[in-house]
C-alpha cells in the first residue's frame, strides 16, 4: 500500500490473490478427493460391513425349554403358551401416562407396576417389557380395539414355564427365574452367549439349574431388514430354534406326592433310591413350595415368605443338611469291623450299661446294660456300648477310611443345582479333617475319647440325608455304589434319541458276601424283633432297618445351623430301610427334624413309602406319630 | 414477421443479463441437488417439487439481480448493511430462542433469520468501502474494514450460529484479502489465531466444544453428537466407487442419516452414486468457481472485482464446509450445500450471490460498449 496510486498494479494484485485462491480452492477440493477415496475405495469394505450391520437385525427366537416328566411319563414342568401385554419404553413416550392409560382398558395391579419397574431397570430401552402377563381372550380383544392409543406397546404371545404339580417334588425341580448378573457369569463360562440372546428366564435350582444347557435348546433367528427406528421391515432368512431336550426322571412322582404327604407339617427330608442304578425314587425336602411362584419374577412379599418361614422352605435338607446319623451308623460300623476283621459275627460283649475310657464315662441309654451283646444284637437292640468298644477298637483312621468309600462325608454328586454348589459335604470326623476344620493347634489334635461316640453316629458325625441313603442303598445292593441320580434319560429332541444318564456303578466295595448276610440279617431283625418291630408290624415283605435318634445340640451342619437354634432341643428322628431284602428295589434315609425317636416318627414314614411302593397301597392320611414307641425306643 | 420481431426482440431482452455457462453448471447442481432431495424424502415427505418450487422463485430472483447494474448495487450497500446489523440487534434482544440458539426474528405473520441477509450484505458493504477509499488506501482503511466485519460476525457468532457466522465472515475476509490486505498482517492473524486457540475454546459453547472432540473421535458419543458423522462416514465408505445406485442407498433409505434432505445431502448423494460422483460433483463446483473468478478477474470496477470475488469463494466455503464436515474431516455446523440442500431461504440467497456474478459480467460488457 503505497502512497500513490497505481490501478494497473491493483488490478495484479488483485489477480495475483484471486489466482492465490483458485490455488486454494483446488487444495481444499483435493483434499476433499483424497478423503472420499480413502472412505470409499480404501476402507470402502470396512464402511460397507457397517452398513450392512446397520441394515440387517438378527432377532433371536426362543426355543421351546425341554419338558420334564417322571418315571412313568407324568408331566412335572413344561411350557404354555399365553398373551403378554408388553411396553417397548423407547417407543412408548411418557410410561406412567401409558401405563395409567392402559389401567383403563385392561386390569393392571400395583404389583403388576412394581414388577414392572424392577425390570425396566434391569432391561434395555429397546427391548420390550411386560406390564400383564396371561391375558385372558377377553382383555386381549379389549386391547385390540384400543390399540391405536399406545404407540409402543403390544400384545405377544409368550411361552411360560409351569409346574403342574405346583410344591411336588420341587426341591428336585427347582425352577427358572429372571436372567441375574451371576447368570450371566455362568453363560460366559460355558462360552454359550449366542445361544441366549432373546432368552431371558434360566435355571436356578434342582433339576432346572443342573440340566440348563440341555433344557435350553438351541435359539433360532430371523434375519429382518431393520430402519434406524429399530422397525423391522422385512424378513430375509429364519433359522427355525430347536427345543429343549426332554428330562425322564427315575422319580416316581405318586411316590414323591404320598411321602410329602406322610410328612404332613413336619420338618425333614427322604431319599429313596433304587439300589440296582442309583435312580432317586423319591426326594422329598419338607416343608416346600410352589415353583410356579419364581416363573413370572416373585414378588417380594412371597419371597419374604419364603425366606423367613421358620421352617426355612427354601432350604433343601436332603443335600443341604447336615445331620449326625444316629444309630443308623451302627449297620455300617458293623460292616467295617467285619470287613476289616476286627470283629466276628459272634464275638460278644457283656455290657454293663456304660463304657468308660479314661476318667469319661460313656453311657448306653438302656439302664444296666444289655448283658451279652453279640452283631446281630447290638443292631436289632441298638446297643451303644458295643459300638462304644468297637470305634476303640477300631480307631478313628480306619472308621474314616471304610466310610469313606461309602460315600460319608462327600458329595454324592446328584444331578442337582450347578456343579457342585448346591450339595453340602458333610462332615465326616478325622484326624486330617478336624486339622482342616480348627485354627488353634490344640483343636486341632484329635483325642482318642473323641473316636468313641463316633461309633454311635454322634460326635463330629455329620452326613446329609443323600449320603445315608446313597450308603444305604450300596449296602442294600451289596457294595455295588452308583452316584444318586434323577434324571433316567435325557430325549433328544433331534434325533429323538434317548440318552441314558447313569449307566455305569462308581464303585465296587468288593464286599464279603458273609458279612453282607450277618448285616441284612441283623437290619431284618430290627424291623423284625427290635427297635422297628411296631412300625414294621403286619408288613407283607421283608425288609432291613435301622432306627437313629440324633441330638440337636451336637448338631454339626455348618450349612444348617439355622433351625437348631430356632428350634426347641428335641431330637431329630432317623431311619433307613431297604425292602424287599433278598433283592432290594428300594433303598431309603428318612430324616424327621425334632422327630424324636427314629422309631416314633421316621419309620411309619418309611413304611409307608416301602408299602406303596412294593404293594400299591395307598395310605390314608400323614403317617402318624408312634406315641407307644416311645417306651421301646429307649432301648436305643 | 413483426410479430416474430416483436418476441425476438422481447426474448433477446429478457436473456440480456444471463451468463449461460453460470447458468448452465448452476442448472446442472441443481438439476443433480433435485434428484437428490427426491431419493431423500421419496420415502415420506416428499420435497422434490417443494424444491423445484424454491427453486423456480430463486431462478426468478436471479433474474431480476442480473438486471440490476452494479452501481445500482452499490446503492444498497450500507442501507442493506445497516439494516442487516440493527436487525441482528434485535435478534440479540428480543429473538425467538429455539432449542438454546437465538437466531429468529419474529414479525408478525413469520419468522426471519437476519443473518441470512448478512451473507451478501457484508461482501457487499466492504467492495463498497474498498471502492470508496480506492485511492487512498491506508492501514486504518483496514482496520475500519475489519470493525465492519467483526461487529455482525460476533452478533452471529453470539446466537449462536457457527456455520453463518463462519460464511459471514468468510465472505468479508476475501473481499479484505482480495483488496490487498498486506501479506505481513495475514500472517500475523494465523500466528495470533494459533497463539489464542485455547482461549477461543473456552469462548466455545459446550456443544460447540463436543462437536470438535466427536470430529476426532466420533466414537466418543456413538449415540449422541458422534452419530451424524459415524452415520454418514459410513454411508459414504460404503457408497464405493461407482455407488449403491439412485435410490437403492439403505442408509438413506432406513432412515440412518439423519437430517439427509438438508445439511446431510451429501452423504446421500454420495451412498448412492459413489467416487465417481463425488468427483463429478467436485468438477462441477470447481466449473462454477472457476466462471466466477473468470468474472470477477474481467470485472470493470474494483466493487465488482471484489464482491464477484468474495462471493464466488462464499460458493467454495460453502461446498468444502459441508462436504467436509459430511465426510468427517471437519466439525459439524449447520452448513448447507449449496445448490443441492433443500431449503428455499438458502437458495434465494445464493441465487442473489448468482445474479449478482451476472450484473457484473453482462454490465462489464455495456460499459466498455
């Protein structure tokens, strides 16, 4: 900018800055080229693959869950297709204006609300909810004609879980709830996200939980065109699901219903199995409830309920508790000093009433003794001195080691829950265990005293009602174990083949048939002549007992502590039985909590399930409490 | 035969004033731009003959500017300018404030956006002033030049409104710049423009502030701010080289880009007509620049030299911002395409940019007759 003015040099200049921008101006348009070449030719096939994710929506479609049956083909869980009434939250504006809305049309409760809104914090935006399920004809048409008022929300027809038999055998069914967090856990594990996406109920306990990936089935898609909005506009594939595969229980769920029944309001827990496979026959956890409640998400009044009953429903006593086994220890101590040749079948004591060892006296509960005491004796008469002796004998390592392969103190690995986590251990009483167990060196150590109650099933002892008869049943069959089961086989919905679940014993005990014979001989005798003659009187078949009382303040259930404390101090009530006793078909552990005397009122429960179950007969009501008994069972 | 006389003589009248090939390439943008906004709204609102319509007025508005000679122009000047800036006062007063920007005037039977008037009153203003002190020429010319310019840019800008204030602006530093603003102070603003940037990211406004952070990594907000640029990266990347063809875009089509009849025509334009029409779409702005400057660089006086000037680079800040901004290498503002987006205000005023560029050549040609 000079001081005179020269318009041909403005007039360059200004050509020059106009001829600078053209430059520019094709810079900036190169630009441009260089990116619309790196979008559309060099990373064209990365655009290309998102768009098509964009354009294409793979919705999952829910196979049907596999249908459980018992035995003999009676229906326990299966699915029913019925109307949900649904709100899709991001299509559906204001929800508690949708929702009032809806009230007016169709009946929605305050818990249908609540229930409403514990899912909607859990769920997607996208994703649709329930606000009604199991609309009748009725409100379904009511809805119809008022459709156009709710934008978001639509009925669907949706398959549900039920259990027809409601609170029968539902500690072996468990049942299905909500998708959690830890769920989820568990799918990642298996490395079976794929197969559920869309499925939002999983097994929780029992059967459900433990044959989830069987019972699922396997997720179909349908492959839509979807706009940005999410609405699907098209259908370009369908892969049709595959069901659930199909459970065939060895339960015998008339069995199950009648010996839920004999127990009546008492608390307690039966196993009856079959000795020949190792097939649960009957599985009962007393008091129970209707898994029918968990299917739709409980509500937390009936969850409440359940969790602080006293009787403490939701607990499953047949794996989860821990009890000592009494007396019905004595035929399985007997077994193992025959077997480890401690003791002859004739080899008799005198019993003076008592044992002492060292400045401790251990008592037997008849007075004065039972004079000569023989095996066979000190089983039909229960006689604690010669047990007593007998764990002396003995000594602790040998007791652990011979019960050991009866399956004391271990998980029977049922086929119930997952993995292992729904099944206690127990406890069963060792120099190893009870290092494990205590902390201070001088817990630690075990005293020789402590050996002798363990004869009689008390001490440490502590074995859940599954393992007693798990150890029953492998007695009955001769040491011939099979791990407890329930599922007989597993049906294939593809190939409709039928996949037996437990074909193979675990174990062989190699047991001398000689010491069986004094064994069931002597459990003849108890049912027979002694401590389960009057429960037993009249039976048609033959059949080996055993009596147990166990007592509530020496309980040693870690995982059940709950109702000793609860609970006045009476003594739990054992028995365990298996019939017909030349060649078992049932083998069984009744366990009656605060029952008293085994005699009293866990062996009419166990004549009751041998009665029906060998002969058909149907019994008439609860079995009932043996009050006379009461005066004989002394004697154990 | 007078008859035939008669509608010759009226037809050569009315074509008087028109610049064929401007008219040619901006009929063919158009006639692409239509096509367009038809494959955009074929699947609900319909626009392509609303569009037609606008454009029909805008072609008419042209027409009437063409005729105009520049020193009639030049009479607008600070009427317009002033007008504009009082307008803009207002705005900033007692403006309608839609979703947190102040940008509408309410009068009575409808609503006006001032700024939009500012796109051709500030290159307008400033070619005048420049003429004005043609021989005089001092460094307080500029400073004064660069007052015109910064009071309605930061009245816009304070709306706010990036993208208008970014053309406003825009348009009055080229006509600064192509009046010979010394090389020394240009390099100078870029320094002191460098030295400040984090300051004037603070001046920011948040979503100002989030559009830029989402330009670098759109991923950022995927459902937010970053979906515009995630929606139409993808749906150019996928268009390809040759495109998924007219109408068969199904990002378009499944209504994943949004705002795709306006702003983001591009992106449609593009899924569906690939590189090759880009690059053709590329040429087509560069023909258009290219007469402009062929204008402007014939142009008799200083004023129209550097409005014709100012405007024809108002046309290119146009197109880059936008294909930019569309394609993901510059940070979204509510910038049209020019010719192509649909919108009647937008057009009218490049329109008006159009018969101006026309003024300016068919008067250049009477003058020196």
């Amino acid at each position: 900018m000079g001081d005179f003015h020269n318009p041909e040099g403005d007039l360059d200049r200004f050509r020059f800055r106009l001829g600078f921008s053209a430059v520019l101006v094709l810079v900036c348009f190169s630009i441009l080229l260089a990116r619309f070449i790196w979008l559309q030719v060099i990373q064209h096939d990365f655009y290309q693959t998102r768009a098509e994710d964009n354009r294409i929506a793979l919705i999952p479609i829910v196979p049907n869950r596999g249908v459980i049956t018992d035995r003999n083909g009676i229906v326990l869980a299966h699915n029913y297709s019925a109307f949900t009434l649904e709100i899709t939250p991001s299509q559906a504006g204001n929800l508690e204006e949708t929702i009032d809305a809806l009230a007016s049309v169709i009946d929605i409760q305050p818990k249908d609300r609540k229930r409403f809104k514990r899912l909607l914090d859990e769920a997607k935006n996208f994703e649709s909810i329930p606000i009604r399920t199991r609309l009748t004809d009725t409100e379904v048409a009511a809805f119809a004609a008022q459709r156009y008022r709710f934008p978001g929300v639509e009925v669907k027809a949706r398959l549900f879980r039920q259990y027809p038999l409601g609170k029968v055998g539902s500690h072996a069914l468990g049942y299905i709830g909500r998708i959690t967090e830890r769920d989820l856990k568990w799918i990642e594990e298996a490395e079976r996200q794929p197969n559920y996406k869309g499925t939002d109920h999983i097994g929780k306990t029992g059967l459900e939980q433990h044959y989830e990936f069987e019972l699922h089935g396997e997720t179909g898609y349908e492959q839509v065109e979807i706009d940005a909005g999410g609405r699907a506009l098209r259908s370009l594939k369908r892969i049709p699901p595959v069901s659930g595969n199909n459970l065939q229980l060895t339960l015998d769920i008339k069995l199950q219903e009648i010996t839920e029944k004999a127990f009546g309001e008492r608390k307690g827990a039966l196993v009856a199995i079959e000795p020949e496979t190792g097939g649960i026959l009957a599985f009962v956890s007393n008091p129970t409830y209707d898994p029918n409640l968990f299917v739709d998400g409980i509500s937390p009044e009936n969850w409440k309920e359940l969790n602080e009953h006293p009787d403490k429903p939701m607990v499953n006593r047949a794996i989860n508790g821990a009890y000592p086994p009494g007396s019905t220890f004595k035929p399985f101590m007997a077994l193992a000093a025959l077997e480890t040749g401690k003791r002859t079948p004739s080899q008799a004591i005198s019993d003076p009433g008592f044992f002492t060892f060292g400045n401790h006296t251990f008592r037997d509960d008849k007075k004065g003794g039972h004079g000569s005491v023989d095996m066979y004796k000190s089983i039909v008469h229960s006689c604690d001195t010669y047990y007593y002796v007998l764990a002396n004998d003995m000594g602790i390592d040998n007791i652990a080691k011979f019960m050991a392969q009866l399956g004391f103190g271990q998980r029977t690995g049922v086929d119930l829950g997952k993995d292992d986590s729904g099944e206690s251990k127990g406890v069963l009483p060792s120099p190893e265990w009870k290092k494990q167990r205590f902390k201070r060196p001088e817990q630690q150590k075990w005293y020789a005293g402590e050996t002798i109650s363990i004869g009689i099933g008390q001490g440490y002892n502590a074995y859940t009602p599954m393992q007693l008869a798990q150890a029953t049943a492998t007695l009955a069959n001769n040491g011939v174990m099979f791990r407890p089961h329930l599922v007989r086989h597993i049906v294939d919905t593809k190939t409709e083949e039928k996949r037996q679940v437990e074909p193979k014993p675990i174990r062989d005990l190699n047991l001398k048939e000689k010491n069986l014979e004094v064994i069931h001989r002597s459990m003849l005798g108890v049912i027979k002549e002694g401590t389960g003659a009057r429960a037993f009187a009249g039976a048609p078949y033959l059949a080996g007992g055993k009596t147990g009382t166990a007592q509530v303040f020496s309980l040693k259930g870690a995982d059940y502590k709950a109702s000793a404390v609860k609970q006045h101090l009476r003594d739990h009530a054992l028995f365990i039985a298996y019939a017909p006793i030349d060649k078992p078909k049932i083998a069984l552990a009744v366990l009656v909590e605060n029952g008293g005397f085994g005699a009293q009122s866990a062996a009419p429960i166990a004549r009751m399930v041998l009665d029906y179950y060998l002969l058909g007969k149907l019994p008439a009501g609860a079995a009932k409490e043996d009050s006379d008994a009461v005066e004989e069972e002394r004697d154990e | 035969m007078d008859i035939a006389g008669t509608l010759k003589r009226w037809w050569l009248n009315l074509i008087a004033h028109i610049d064929f090939p401007l008219l040619l390439i901006t009929l063919t943008i158009m006639a692409v731009g239509l096509a367009t906004v038809n494959s955009a709204t074929i699947d609900s609102t319909h626009r392509m003959l609303s569009q037609a319509g606008n454009m029909g007025f805008a072609l008419v508005v042209m027409w009437f500017v063409s005729r105009l000679p520049p020193q009639k122009l030049m009479n607008f000047a600070i009427p317009l300018y002033i007008v504009g800036v009082v307008l803009l006062i207002a705005v900033f007063l007692f403006g309608i404030k839609i979703n947190g920007a102040r940008r509408w005037l309410s009068i009575g039977f409808t609503r006006i956006q001032p700024s939009e008037i500012m796109k051709i009153a500030m290159p307008l203003m400033l070619a005048w002033y420049f003429q004005k002190y043609e021989a005089t020429l001092r460094l307080k010319h500029y400073l004064i030049a660069a007052l015109i310019l910064v009071v309605p840019f930061g009245l816009i800008a304070k709306q706010p409104d990036l993208g208008t204030a970014l053309l406003v602006g825009g348009a009055g530093f080229f006509v600064i710049f192509l009046a010979g603003l010394p090389w020394k102070i240009i390099i100078g603003l870029i320094a002191a423009g460098a030295a400040a940037a984090p300051m004037l990211w603070h001046a920011l406004h948040d979503y100002q502030q989030k559009r830029i952070l989402t330009l670098i990594d759109p991923t950022t907000d995927p459902l937010g701010s970053g979906y515009h640029i995630i929606q139409s990266t993808i749906a150019i990347g996928s268009g390809g080289v040759f495109g998924k063809g007219y109408l068969n875009g199904t990002q378009t089509h499944l209504e994943f880009i949004p705002e795709k009849h306006t702003d983001f025509i591009f992106a449609v334009y593009s899924e569906e007509w690939g590189l090759l029409g880009n690059a053709v779409l590329l040429f087509l702005y560069t023909l258009l620049i290219g007469r402009g400057m062929m204008i402007a660089s014939g142009a008799s006086t200083l004023f129209s030299r550097l409005l014709a000037g100012a405007i024809t680079l108002g046309f290119f800040t146009y197109a880059f911002i936008n294909m930019g901004m569309v394609s993901g290498i510059l940070p979204v503002v509510g910038v049209p395409l020019p010719f192509m987006s649909f919108g009647g205000t937008a057009l009218v005023t490049l329109f008006l940019g159009i018969g101006i560029l026309m003024s300016i050549h068919t008067h250049r040609m009477l003058v020196k007759k």
